[in-house]
C-alpha cells in the first residue's frame, strides 16, 4: 500500500482544481485557511475565498446565504467548532432552511491531539445523525476524500465531510465506485466483519493482516457514510460473519456503532458486536496515535477484540 | 389568523406589519413571477416570531390565497409558527433568533461578488440583539462594504419579560450600530412615509451597510395591547378580539376619510 497525503492536503488541492473550472465555486474560512491547506486556494483565487474571522456561527450562516445566491460553498472550520458551536446554524439556516451547502469539518476526531478536548470532535456523527438532512462522511482515505468533495460539489442537499491531518495510506484502485450510502468492501472473509470509518479504517485493514496471519479471515468496510448508513451491506456482513466490530474515532455513543446496532437490532440479526470508539470519559491527553493506543484503536487492539468476539461466538 | 389559531405572536407582528407593507408594496420589487431568480430584491426575516405580519403581507402580495392563512398553525398546514421556505414567497427558515442577519450578509455579499444591482433588507427584534451572532454579522458587513445590505431593527423597546432595557441594556443603541461599521437613520417605523422616504434613500451611504433604526409601539394599533409584554404572545379572548376589530376599523375609516 501506498502511502498518500494527509486528507485535508488532499482537500485543498481538490477543492482549488473545483473552483478553478467553476467560479461560482467559493471556500469560506473562520481565520482556518492556514489549517485547511487553503493558502495556496488563497493565493491563487483570492475573490473565491471568503473570510469571516474567528465567528463560526456566522460562517455557516453566510454560506447559507451565499448559497441561497447561487454559490456552490464548502464551509470549512476545524470540526470541533463548526459542529458545535454553529450547530444551531447548521440544523435551521442549513439544514431546515435546504440550503446545500458543504460543511468540511477539519482536523476532526482527535487529530489535534494533545491541544486537548476543547479541539476534539467525538461527538459530531452522533449530533448530525440527528438532525435531517444532511449526509455525514468520513473519507478513510485520499481518494474517498476526493470523491466524497466532487460528489458534494452539485449534490442537492447539505453534506457533512469530516478530515484529519495525517497522511494516509490509499486503499483504493484509481477506478473504484464512491458513492455517498454506499459502503465499500475492501476485503472479504467468513469470519469477523469490521465496519469503520475514517481514519480508522486503515486500522481495520491491518488488524485483518494479522488475523489473517493467525487463520482468522476478516471481511473490512469503508463506510464513509455514517449517515444514510448502507444498512444493505451491515445486514450481509452481519449475516456472513461470525462477528461484528465497529471502529471510529468518535464516542462510542451515538456514531457509527450507535447507529449500526439500530439496524441490526431492529432487524433481528444478532451477531458478537462491539463498538470501538472513544468511551464516554475524560479522554487521555496525548497525540492522536497516543490516544488510539490507550483506546485500543490500533492493529493489535482491534484484532485482539476480534479474537474476544470469537470466543463469546464459538460458546453461543 | 391568531384567534383562529389560538395561537402566534400578537404585539410583535402590529409592531413590524408597516415595515413589511412599506417593503413589500413600494420597495421592494418581490413578486411571485421573480422570486426563483437570484437577481431581485431580497428579505430574510430573523425575528421570524412576527410570522403573522409576513403571511398577510405575502399573500396581499399574491403569492397564495388569504384562505391559506385559516391553515395557520393548525395540522399539517406549512404555514406555521415561524416561516419556511414550504410557504411561497418565504425566503429563508427562521425562528431562533441572531440567525437572520448572516445570512442576509451572505446573500449581500455573494450577489455583490456577481455584480448584481439588488438588494437585501433584513428585519430584526431589538430583544434579539442579545444575541451575539448579530455582531459577528455586522462586522462582516461593514468589513465587506456591503452597502446593498439594509437592516432594519424593529425598536418596540420590549421583549417577552419586559422592557429590553430591564431585561438586557441594548443601548446606545445608535452608537453601537455605528461603532460597527453603519450608516445609520432613525424613523418612526409605524409612519408609512417616513419609512418610504428613508427606505427609498438606501445606500445611506456609499459602501457602507445600511441600518434603519425603526421605532415602533408593540402592538400597534389597538390601544389595550400597545407597549404591553405579556401580549408578545398573547392571544385575544372573544371581548378582546370584538374590541381590537372595532378599534382598527374604526383607524381604516379615519383613514380613508383622511384620504377623501
């Protein structure tokens, strides 16, 4: 596997060549251009970037309003902020109000790491899964990113895409289908399923390596839409696995595992499942790969979780 | 609308019905067979509890039947509580307040990056000006010179608990405003002409935002709920509502008498 850049570097090179085929393409920015790999953007279309200072409400609700004048808009401010402190603009003047602007959480999950919790978003699938109309994406990759961005571009209703810094391996052939709902199967196997999304997928990838060293054959989902989920492919890997695991890096309450255990549940399929996230505590200070190790969000945690599911399996 | 209803905001929407008249019937240039296209006039309502006075203005405009408005709040009707973009000729869903004013900066700015002659008017509460987000709008204005943009401030002076200088000191009001980067103009926001002449002279001033500071009596026009709190959303008893119609037919007579 190769590796690629970090999401967000892949962002702003996406987003520049948009807007240079379409003027009516603009990026607003809450004094957030340097961390969204926007300054080239800057330099290079300066009438196509809009700054609104530190204010994040006030980002989203002038996108808002530069998209009811016809403007194709990414509302680009670290995750954290724009999911919380401009929710309230995002559920009615976004949302409610059918203006489909594109919000582009940055720096999402713990990738601010040591900054502290003030600067985490592990709590932006759970609130946006919430609210109507808005598609909630994480890219686990570049080339998910660059679809995700592309199909949000003329999409007609709001989009939620969330990006980390770190680079990231590419997962995909150049040829594969990106669909917004639809999950992709990157590995298949008869024995445990992991669901993940983000940058933890490539996590997934690797733990299935090492089970598969010890005979143990994972089937791995990208499912990049937490919201509408691709309740399809959860009910078949449900169906065909021995277990199930979900893997985000968010809180374990309310994200992506919240909502894969509504569909199972409510389906009647019961399978081992456990939801590998960030619980609901005080979370541990350190940068982003210190806290996933403390989590257990690495190869090593998750395959062990995989093998525990196993047991719980072979018994029932 | 109200009495049917049972429900709505009575006082604010007395307060702010001359402001919608005077736009929508002599400023503005709105109309059903413009309304999908960017290029036009434009209005965002935030304090979109004064629902009652842009659902009759809209319709007297033609953009529904007055019959739509017996719908008012009552099951499955669009035209609810606060305006949506379901109902025709509403522009933006509003209701929780300090929304209204960046998106009307959004809209200001993103018609002027197009060269667009038009313009945008927004009509906010004086009690929501507690709300921060205003502020971060009105610096966004005056930074981007967003002089096709035209606030109007309905200044009734009260809010739901009370005055809006007891419940949170919104002045100097003017000097603020100014502080801010506007322009800014005083009326009497009940007197049609004074609204009309100062609504016809936006820009004040070139290359900035405009803000009309529109005094106006909450409950205009019934004398037992003007400058009343508790009629923000009050809604008249039969006695109440027998004397209110006695008292505004009894004005549209003196009116049109005026006019003979």
């Amino acid at each position: 596997m190769k590796l690629g850049r970090a999401n967000l570097d892949e962002f702003g090179a996406t987003v520049l060549a948009l807007a240079e085929k379409d003027r009516d393409v603009l990026v607003v920015t809450s004094d957030s251009r340097g961390s969204g790999k926007l300054t080239p953007f800057g330099k290079a279309l300066p009438d196509q970037i809009v700054e609104v200072g530190i204010a994040e409400q006030n980002l989203v609700g002038i996108a808002a309003g530069l998209t009811a004048a016809g403007k194709k808009v990414f509302a680009v401010s670290p995750a954290c902020f724009l999911t919380a402190r401009s929710l309230e603009q995002i559920k009615n003047d976004v949302c409610y109000s059918n203006w489909p602007v594109k919000l582009i959480g940055i720096s999402a999950g713990v990738s601010y790491g040591a900054l502290g919790s003030t600067h985490h978003s592990l709590h932006d699938f759970a609130v946006l899964r919430a609210i109507h109309n808005v598609t909630v994406v994480a890219p686990a990759d570049n080339f998910e990113t660059r679809a995700a961005l592309t199909s949000a571009l003329d999409y007609p209703a709001p989009v939620y895409i969330r990006l980390g810094k770190r680079p990231m391996y590419d997962l995909h052939e150049p040829d594969a289908h990106f669909e917004f709902g639809k999950a992709i199967v990157l590995r298949d196997g008869p024995d445990v399923t992991f669901v993940a999304t983000g940058e933890t997928v490539i996590l997934a990838l690797q733990a299935a390596d090492k089970l598969a060293e010890e005979g143990i054959r994972c089937r791995v989902i990208s499912m990049h839409t937490v919201k509408p989920l691709d309740e399809a492919a959860l009910l078949a890997a449900a169906r065909d696995s021995k277990a199930l695991v979900t893997v985000e890096e968010h809180s374990v309450m309310g994200g992506l595992g919240g909502a894969c255990a509504e569909v199972l549940l409510q389906a009647g399929v019961h399978v081992p499942f456990r939801i590998i996230g960030i619980p609901d505590e005080y979370t541990m200070t350190g940068s982003q790969e210190e806290i996933f190790r403390h989590y257990g969000i690495t190869p090593e945690g998750l395959a062990q979780t995989a093998v525990g599911l196993l047991a719980v399996a072979a018994v029932d | 609308m109200i009495k049917r209803a049972n429900t709505g905001h009575t006082a604010g929407s007395l307060s702010s019905v001359d402001i919608l008249n005077v736009l929508y019937n002599r400023i503005m240039g709105v109309t059903p067979a413009n309304f999908d296209a960017v290029a036009r006039d434009h209005y965002i309502q935030s304090k979109g509890h004064s629902v009652e006075a842009l659902y009759t203005v809209l319709a007297d405009a033609g953009f529904y039947s007055a019959a739509e408005l017996d719908t008012f709040s009552s099951g499955g009707s669009h035209w609810v509580g606060h305006p949506t973009r379901k109902v025709p000729g509403v522009e933006h869903n509003t209701g929780a307040l300090g929304h209204g004013l960046s998106v009307a900066v959004g809209l200001a700015l993103g018609m002027k990056k197009d060269g667009l002659p038009h313009r945008v008017f927004t009509l906010l509460g004086d009690g929501e000006l507690a709300e921060g987000s205003n502020w971060e709008a009105s610096m966004t204005a005056a930074h981007y010179k967003l002089d096709n943009l035209t606030v109007i401030v309905d200044r009734n002076d009260l809010q739901i608990t009370g005055l809006t200088e007891e419940v949170m000191a919104l002045e100097p009001l003017v000097d603020k405003f100014r502080a801010f980067g506007y322009a800014v103009r005083e009326v009497n926001g009940n007197d049609i002409p004074e609204l009309v002449e100062a609504l016809e002279g936006v820009p004040f001033v070139p290359g900035k935002p405009s803000l009309l500071l529109a005094h106006t009596v909450k409950g205009r026009g019934v004398s037992f709920i003007e400058n009343v709190a508790s009629w923000h959303h009050h809604v008249p008893s039969d006695e109440e509502f027998r004397l209110a119609l006695s008292e505004l037919d009894q004005a549209e007579a003196a009116l049109n008498g005026a006019h003979r």
